[in-house]
C-alpha cells in the first residue's frame, strides 16, 4: 500500500528486510540492503527524489556484519529540503528503536 508524503510530514513505517533482499547474495548483503531499503521507500511514496539514511539507521543495518542484516526495521520517513541543493526535497529516513514488531502500523507523526 502506498501513501503521498507531503513537506514536512513524517510517517513511521516498518520495513521488511528479509523479504527485500532474498536475491541478494551473502557475501556483501548489508551494503546491498541500504540500496534494497532506498528504493522500497521510494517506491512506496512513489517519490523519485533521492532518499538520505541516516547513520544510526545504516549502523543498525551493518550491526550484525555484512553478511547477516536484521529481519525488519523500523524507521521514521521525513520529507524535507535538501542540504546540498534547497530547491530540492528528500526523503530522511532515521531508525526508530522498537522492542517487539508485532501489530505495529504505518503511522503518521506530525
């Protein structure tokens, strides 16, 4: 299910990892996971402007090696200007710490 984002909005979504990077090989999963994880935001705002990871989200990511990356992940999605160019708008995406993953929603934060 996709949903619009509009300037300054910031949605928390879980993002499945496992299922996004099955055809990913072993050996270099954690790097290929970040760009898994770049386009599934993207493609699920139906945004083409480019995505920012944060690196609290990209240690988490790489924290178990780059071999063996968590199952899910849940982040906070911000859309905002860039830094580099202000006409420009991207999507910043930062971890959030959960405990347990179980009936948790897309939720819109303002």
């Amino acid at each position: 299910m996709w949903s619009k984002i509009e300037e300054n909005q910031t949605v928390e979504m879980t993002v499945n990892l496992r299922k996004i990077c099955t055809a990913i090989p072993w050996s270099k999963k954690a790097p290929k996971a970040v760009k898994a994880l770049k386009r599934e935001i993207q493609k699920h705002f139906r945004e083409k402007i480019g995505v920012v990871i944060t690196s609290d989200l990209n240690n988490f990511i790489h924290s178990r090696g780059s071999k063996k990356i968590p199952n899910k992940v849940r982040v906070r999605v911000t859309k905002e200007t860039s830094l580099k160019n202000a006409e420009e708008n991207v999507l910043k995406t930062d971890l959030v710490v959960v405990g347990s993953f179980k009936n948790l929603k897309e939720v819109i934060v303002d």
